[in-house]
C-alpha cells in the first residue's frame, strides 16, 4: 500500500560542466494546487496547499491539504480514509530540508525523494480493523420494553449507580454524577417542545455549493420527526421541499430550559438509518453562543456520523480553529460497529475540562485532549447544545452519489440522557 505524490515537476538536467552537484539542488518541493479552492480555503485567506494522491488497497485517495500541517496531521487524514491508524504507517519518499522527517515535520519544508515520488503507507487492512470486540459490551437495554424505558438504566448508569456514585433520577443528593436532562419518548406524536425544537434556519448554508446537501430541513411535516412507539423517529423522505429533492428533520435541544451543558455526559441511545449510499445521520453538540468566533472557532463535538457508503462505520470528530475538516486533520476516528442499522447502540460522550472521550456501547474509542494551547485547539469550555439529524447528499455524505432507494429512511432514537457533576450543573 503506498500513497503516490501527483507528478511533481521535471528537474532540470544538471549542467556538465557541475557533475557534482548536490541532489538537494534538484529535489522539487511537494506539488502545489494552481489555484487554491475558494471553497475549501480559510475565512480569512487562502491557505498554501500541497497534492498527494493516495494509493491504498487498490484505491487512489486524491489528498489536497493545507502545507502547515504536520505529517502526524496527514497520518490522521490517511487514517480516516483507510481505517489504517497512525502508528502503523511509516513514510518514506519525503525529505526534510535538514535533519529526518517526523510526525512533527512540516508538510510545506518538506521535499520529494528522486527518483521516486512516494508516500509510503503500510497497516491492517481495513476489513480486519472493523472487527468488533470478542466480548459484545453488556447494555442494560432501554429498548426492550417501552413502558419500562423510564426506569430502566444504561449500562454507565447500572455501573456508577452500583458504586454509589450516581443520584436517584434528577434529584441532587451531592453525589458525583446526577441527571440534568432526559427523554425517554414517552409520549406519541410531536417531538416535546420543552425539549426540542426544529432548527430550520440551517437551510440556508447546508444546501450551499460548499455543504451541498440535497434535503430541506423542515418543520411542517408531522412525518419528519414524530414519536411513535417508544422511539423518536427522524425521516428522510424523497420528495420536493423547500427546492431540494429530499425532506428531512433537524431537532435542536438550544431553547430547552435545562439544553445547554458545559461538561458532562451526552449519551444517545440510537439504531441508525440504513447503510446506503448518501444517507447521513448524526448526534452532535454545537456551541450555544459562539465566543470565539463563527464555525470552527468556537468548535464543535460530533458524538455520531455514518455516512451511507461505509455501513457499519462509527466517526467521531472535533472541530477547532486549529483542526477542522477544511484543514483535513479534525481528529476523527473510526469504530466497527456492523449492526448499528439493524440495532439500538448507545453513542456517548464524556466531556471535562481536560478531555473528550468517545464511546459506543461504553467500548472508549477515541480521546481528544486539552493541550492548554487556547481556545484555538480548546473552545470546549463554553456551553454546547445537542442536535440530531439526517442528511441526504453533501460534500461527504453524497461523495458516492445517493442510492435510488436511499429513502425513506429513519433514524430511531430510544432515549436521550444527559448527566453532569454536582459542580457543573447549571454552568
């Protein structure tokens, strides 16, 4: 498995009366874009960009990239493509100006080996990292019997209550953990507006040649979203709205009383919409009031994203000033999860002042750190909102196109449960 640099240009023949000059005179620099994607670059000004093209599994992954990044920031983008994680790539055909090339390198001081241009990539094949646990997770499962979904408990809740550790549902006795928000869709029809609200005026930039996504987020359909059987039901339907072919749902918990956390645990008990092509459901936090600046300086958490052409696939990401996916190095990592279409799993978040952690099934999949760098790589200190939704097409969700039979296609959410630590709550 290699990854091959776009054809760099032809160095010019060394001169005869030179025959020795050195090879660094001649070794062309990484390749650069004729024109930087208007699209794709900063806010505030284009960035300097460098083309790879990737070659893994008999695959060719195109790679255009910002040049300040790192080569640990490129093995992130190459892990997210090919499930290969960074420890298990190794490079060679790249050059440091001086010293060797590391994962701390420059991308743009960085220069291509002659004769050959190359970037090597050597790991598991994907098809063996998704491989789940020998063990399945035990899940005190809140979806077996609706009537009991109040009272029943996740598998985090059995294990910290077991302990003590945790309050009776909602009151604060001072332990370290205590409910704070919660539904267990109880109750059919709409969606509770003390709880949720349709968040519309999305439409705008969602359905913009740079997210390209094909649904209108509306709420005027009762079928978009409506709670049935114990179940909240998000539907992505195929049919004119809004000037977009598809229609779907997009619930916020932003004007909620008790829907706007600073730390804590976010857990969505969730079976995700098909594994079909430009199909598009996520479960993630955006910043209530953005302190620092419009997306992504004021960050964002994505607990859950499947996109349809990779069943069975489980991201999750953070977006900051300093890693967000324009960059291509927003941190995202990828857990097995086969029957997440077919099956109710629990996608959670534990969020502290020093850490995110990810989860499915109380399996930790991925860990973002505080590196006490800022709010340029933590903006995670600020009040967050929750948000679920289904998306059809866009830049990611429909690189493959969308399926004829795409939709109808649901998103099924047994329960929504929040908890926070006594000193947090109310922050």
């Amino acid at each position: 498995m290699d990854v091959a640099t776009t054809a760099a240009p032809t160095p010019a023949p060394l001169a005869k009366d030179h025959p020795k000059q050195p090879k660094e005179a001649v070794a062309p620099a990484l390749p650069t874009p004729t024109a930087p994607d208007a699209a794709e670059a900063d806010e505030d000004e284009a960035p300097r960009r460098v083309l790879l093209v990737a070659k893994w599994n008999k695959q060719e992954i195109d790679l255009c990239v910002d040049a300040s990044l790192t080569v640990g920031d490129l093995k992130i983008i190459l892990e997210s493509e090919t499930t290969v994680p960074p420890e298990r790539q190794r490079v060679a055909g790249l050059k440091a100006q001086k010293g060797r090339v590391s994962d701390a390198s420059v991308l743009g001081d960085l220069v291509l080996k002659l004769p050959q241009h190359k970037f090597m990539l050597v790991g598991t094949p994907e098809a063996q990292l998704l491989v789940e646990p020998a063990e399945r997770p035990e899940v005190f499962d809140d979806t077996a019997d609706p009537s009991e979904a109040r009272t029943s408990l996740s598998a985090w809740e059995w294990q910290r209550r077991s302990r003590g550790e945790l309050d009776d549902l909602g009151a604060a006795t001072g332990r370290p953990w205590r409910l704070v928000f919660a539904d267990a869709f109880d109750r059919d029809g709409p969606p509770d507006p003390a709880r949720w609200e349709h968040q519309t005026d999305c439409n705008a930039w969602v359905n913009n040649a740079v997210h390209a996504e094909r649904q209108h987020y509306t709420d005027a359909s009762r079928d978009n979203a409506r709670v049935a059987g114990g179940r909240l039901l998000i539907r992505a339907a195929k049919e004119a709205s809004g000037g977009q072919a598809y229609s779907s749902a997009r619930l916020t918990t932003r004007s909620a009383a008790n829907g706007r956390w600073r730390y804590g645990r976010v857990e969505v008990c969730a079976r995700l919409t098909p594994g079909k092509r430009g199909l598009w459901p996520a479960i993630w936090l955006m910043p209530s009031a953005s302190k620092f600046g419009k997306w992504p300086k004021s960050g964002e958490i994505d607990v859950m994203e499947n996109v349809g052409y990779e069943p069975g696939v489980i991201r999750a990401s953070v977006h900051t000033e300093h890693n967000h996916r324009r960059r291509g190095n927003h941190n995202r990592r990828v857990a097995g999860v086969r029957d997440c279409h077919d099956d109710f799993h629990v996608y959670a978040v534990e969020w502290t002042a020093e850490r995110l952690d990810f989860f499915v099934d109380d399996r930790k999949f991925y860990t973002y750190a505080n590196e006490h760098k800022g709010h340029e790589q933590w903006p995670f200190d600020e009040p967050f909102h929750l948000i679920l939704n289904v998306a059809v097409g866009g830049s990611w969700g429909g690189r493959r196109g969308i399926a004829d039979d795409a939709c109808p296609a649901e998103m099924a959410v047994a329960y929504v449960k929040v908890f926070q630590r006594a000193e947090d709550a109310g922050d």
